[in-house]
C-alpha cells in the first residue's frame, strides 16, 4: 500500500488566494492576508515572506503567521547554498533544525519547526524574496500544492514589482511637480 499525500490547496482555496493577490492596493495588508490563508489552507504552524535587499545582500522578514516575535526577529542568512536564490526553485527541509545550511537551529528547535517547505517570490528571473511555510511536524507534501503555491509566489511579485514602479512614478511625479514651468517645457 502506498501512501498519497492529501492535497491541501483545492481550487477555492486557489482562487480566493489569487482573486485577493490581484485585487490587493496595499502590498503589506496582502502579504499579511496570504501568508495568514495559507496558513489555515495548509494547517500549518506558520508562514513568513522574506524579501532580498539586493543593495545589502539580506532577506528581511516583512510579515510572518504563527511564529514568535523573537523568531521573526531572527535575521536569515543569506547564502548561494540555498537553491531558493541560486536555482530559482523551491527547497524542501525535512528536518530543518539539523539541516547544515541553517545557521540559526537552536531558534529553530525553540520555535518547535520541525519540517519548511522555501518557495522564491519571483519577477521573471529576478528573485525578490522567499515564501516560507513552517511545520511543527514532518510533512509530506503534494506535487500541486507546490505547484500551486510557487503560481501564488510568481503572483505575488508581479505585485511587488509593480508596486515598486508606482512608488517611483508618484515620486517623479511629486519631483515634476516642484520644478518651475519653464523647466518643463518641452518635456
């Protein structure tokens, strides 16, 4: 007898996750909502979105479910070890507490993680930051629900990346705006 996995994310949970994704003006609120519905969609302990600062080469943790104000304090390590940045794939930590690329396993066992599922938040090629889900037990994982959620993560940073460039826009705007008028013409 084998064992299949449960399937976890079915196609309500998909598309009220994706309806929200596109529909989100504030990109912090969604990032809170998202990581929130996959918690309860997975039943999972916790989940977090880590975004990469490619000025400073590190991940910092922009909202997180579940997980201790003193965990999510923890500043990740950012390493070309991790596939999530070098491969642009998912990485899947069974036992992560005593996984040798984790540098912090003692926050880790105090947080009671047992199992992390890092999939990449990415534009195009570019990889923006993490989604991570965090088990308090071993967890056998559906190919759909991975592929679902690496869809959602693909979502995510389209809304990160144009959120980013209205940011700039309205600053240009407000920079445009200042300039005397005869500055402006022919522009």
């Amino acid at each position: 007898m084998t064992f299949e996995p449960e399937r976890k994310i079915g196609l309500p949970q998909f598309r009220a996750i994706s309806h929200a994704i596109s529909r989100y003006e504030d990109v912090t609120m969604l990032g809170h909502h998202l990581v929130e519905s996959i918690c309860i969609s997975f039943e999972i302990k916790a989940a977090s979105i880590l975004l990469f600062d490619d000025r400073e080469k590190q991940l910092f943790n922009v909202c997180s479910h579940g997980l201790s104000d003193a965990y999510s304090r923890v500043v990740p390590e950012f390493s070309s070890m991790f596939r999530e940045f070098t491969q642009g794939r998912w990485v899947y930590f069974e036992d992560f507490a005593n996984d040798p690329r984790v540098k912090h396993s003692d926050a880790v066992k105090k947080e009671g993680i047992v199992s992390m599922l890092s999939v990449p938040i990415k534009r195009s090629e570019h990889i923006l930051g993490l989604l991570k889900l965090y088990n308090s037990e071993h967890w056998i994982l559906h190919e759909d629900d991975i592929m679902s959620i690496s869809v959602l993560t693909e979502q995510y940073g389209l809304v990160i990346e144009n959120n980013g460039l209205q940011n700039f826009l309205n600053e240009v705007k407000a920079a445009m705006g200042s300039l005397p008028l005869r500055k402006l013409k022919g522009l």
